[in-house]
C-alpha cells in the first residue's frame, strides 16, 4: 500500500513548530531564498576553535559526526559558500583528521 505525503501539511507543521533553522532550510527548498545571516551567525556561534564543531551530548569536543551534521544544515539553508572562512575552518578540520588512506575519522578521545 503506497502512502502519498501531504507536503502542505508537512510545510505548516514547519512553520509552526520548527526552529529558526528549520524555517530557513524550508524557504530555501521552497524558493530558493537563502537564510537570514542572523541564523546562519547563530549556528556558525557553536563552531569551535579548530574549525568542528561539538556534539550535544559531548560539548567539549569537536566531532567529525557533528561537524558534517552543522556543514549539511548550512548547505539545506544556502549557506554553505567556500568563500566563507567559517566553512574553510570546518574543512580545515576534517583535513587534519584525514587519514593516509583518505579515510576521515573521529580523534581517539571521541
């Protein structure tokens, strides 16, 4: 039995209960309109010194995981430009946990 998505109903539940970030996402799949800096300032506030960013449940470490999580939002929301040192901080990051092999993994500590 096939199910249909009522996407109305799906883009209302957004608009009514999603955060400023799921907003901006919506609209930029909608129409394309890219997000508010004020968003983007607000998510780019949880980078940390060496480019990643943390996980919920380990605030004092930068994850591989949560970094790629923060850098796909940004990307939903027309947010993710090269051009941006932030996001070149985020890339910076994932370059020096590259493996030899290409691989890129969590520090030990993680």
């Amino acid at each position: 039995m096939a199910h249909e998505v009522d996407l109305d109903k799906a883009i209302r539940f957004v608009e009514a209960h999603g955060s400023a970030a799921e907003h901006a996402r919506l609209r930029f799949v909608l129409s394309g309109a890219r997000a508010p800096v004020e968003t983007t300032d607000a998510l780019f506030a949880g980078q940390r010194a060496d480019g990643g960013f943390a996980p919920f449940w380990a605030p004092a470490i930068s994850s591989v995981d949560a970094t790629c999580f923060m850098l796909a939002q940004l990307e939903q929301m027309g947010a993710a430009s090269a051009r941006d040192g932030r996001i070149v901080q985020a890339l910076n990051f994932f370059a020096r946990r590259q493996a030899r092999d290409g691989s890129i993994e969590e520090d030990d500590g993680v």
